[in-house]
C-alpha cells in the first residue's frame, strides 16, 4: 500500500519515515519490565545493549527507567534519572542514531536532553506533565504521544470503548491541538495509539487492522506490539500451551504483529529484537514499495 512518507529533521538526526520501515530498539533501565527487566539496569549491561540495539540496525533508541506494564506503580523522579541519565550521557556520545526519553516527568525529559536525548516519548501525551509539551516546543525535540486509558495501575482493569478507533483518534487529535497551542511544531509529532494500554485483546487486533483511520490524521505513527501480552493470550488460547513474553513463539508473533503495523501504515515499530526485525521489515519494505 502507499502511505504517506515525512521527514523529521531535528539537531544532528534526520529521519526518513514512510520508504522503510524505522526501528525503535528498546531499552529499559528498570528492574521490573514485563520483558527485559532486570536485564539492562546496571550501567554496564544497558551501555553494551544500547550499542549491540545500534548495531543490529535500530534507527532510535527508546531509554525509559519507569515500567509502565499493567499494574506498575510508579517511581520517584529521583529514582528514574539515576536509572537513565548516566546510560544517556555515555551512549549519546558513542550511537548515532537518536535517543528517546520514555518518560511523563518533564524534569526527566529536561534532564535526558541536556544529557543527549533528542526525541520525547511521553505516554501520557502531555497530560502528567504539561510542563513536556513547553520542553518540546523550546527544545525543538520531536514528540510522540500516546493513547492510554486510566494509567499504568488502572489501564488494564476492564477497558471498555463504544467506538474504539473514533475514542483513540479523537483524543489524539485533541492532545495534538494541546501541544500546538503550547508552541510544539506540528511536523514534530508522532502518535501512538497505545497497544495493550488500556485495550484487550479484541481491541489490540481491531487497531492494528483499521491502523489507516489513524494515519489519515496526518502524522506519523508509531506502534508498539513487542512481546505484549495480547500476544502471549491468543498464543496460549490457541495452543494450549503458556506462552510467555521471552517463549520464541512469541516473538514470531510480534513479527505477525509488526508486519501487519507495517502493511496497515504505521512507520515506527518500536521492538526488543532490532536484529531479527530489521531482516523481516526489509521484505515488508520490499512489499509496500513494489
């Protein structure tokens, strides 16, 4: 399918998005991830797979020091810049591709750009921390807001919708018009309907396949499938068999996941395996530009 193709163009990074596919790699500072946490939350683990992320082919690098998985409860600001502004400091000087702050405190997000960071990935959209949008629009970084229902404690306990894609949509374009209002230039904004936050599993699938509702807003769109749980229950519903977030299968559903993002128009997947990613979206690239 044809999309619509843009281009970001921010401090020393320029990025393509629309011809091929772009990678956010993840990376989490946190000892309680619902994947990879406890993984990458000394200084010299999150350092060697910031670059092995690179390496493997990743054109962003999401840092975050916060989980925001089902029922995580929130940590103290104090507590997420020592997780991520050190790893910050040392790897903005060695990748060059951009950083990403994952976070909803505007005095992270301060501290994460000062250190190196050049794009803003706020879960909330603005809405914790009003004060994100005004670090956005004086700094020029790049920001990607989200669709969330409730909160990370809240999101999961029966989410309900009476008209799933129009909900979503409309809020995003209503937090676009607030970051606007707050001076963020419009071609700096990527949204992110919010796979697995606040949606079940029927939810998750129906935004993925009706994805072009959202695109024809006119912004880039970011999406987020890897290793989330709608994957892990409809692979363990079908089977029989647990499938949790590290079992191989489900990671081949992720690429189910990714691939259909892609066809459907999102132009950032933002995954843990950058490598085996990388490999598959040049054959979805293939297939969207034949």
């Amino acid at each position: 399918m044809s999309m619509e193709n843009y281009t970001l163009e921010f401090g020393r990074f320029r990025l393509d998005l629309g011809s091929k596919a772009c990678i956010m790699g993840i990376l989490n500072t946190t000892p309680d991830s619902f994947s990879d946490g406890g993984k990458f939350n000394t200084l010299e683990a999150a350092l060697a797979q910031g670059r092995a992320l690179v390496e493997a082919g990743a054109h962003i690098l999401d840092i975050g020091g916060e989980s925001s998985r089902p029922f995580a409860e929130p940590v103290s600001e104090q507590e997420e810049l020592d997780r991520t502004i050190p790893v910050i400091e040392k790897l903005s000087s060695q990748i060059e591709v951009p950083i990403s702050i994952d976070t909803v405190k505007s005095a992270v997000g301060r501290a994460a750009l000062d250190a190196g960071a050049a794009i803003i990935n706020d879960i909330s959209a603005f809405e914790k921390d009003p004060a994100l949008a005004d670090l956005a629009a004086e700094t020029g970084a790049p920001a990607i807001l989200m669709h969330m229902k409730g909160t990370p404690e809240t999101m999961q306990v029966n989410p309900s919708y009476d008209d799933l894609m129009g909900e979503i949509t409309d809020y995003l374009e209503a937090r676009v018009a607030f970051a606007v209002d707050r001076g963020v230039a419009k071609e700096k904004i990527i949204l992110d309907p919010g796979i697995g936050f606040g949606k079940t599993v029927a939810h998750n699938l129906v935004l993925i396949k009706e994805l072009h509702r959202l695109t024809a807003l006119g912004f880039p769109v970011l999406m987020g499938p890897s290793r989330k749980s709608f994957i892990q229950n409809i692979l363990t519903r079908t089977t029989q068999k647990e499938a949790g977030p590290d079992d191989p299968r489900t990671e081949y559903g992720t690429l189910a996941a990714v691939a259909a993002s892609l066809m459907n128009g999102a132009h950032i997947v933002r995954v843990h395996d950058v490598e085996t990613v990388a490999s598959f979206s040049r054959i979805i690239d293939a297939i969207r530009n034949a």
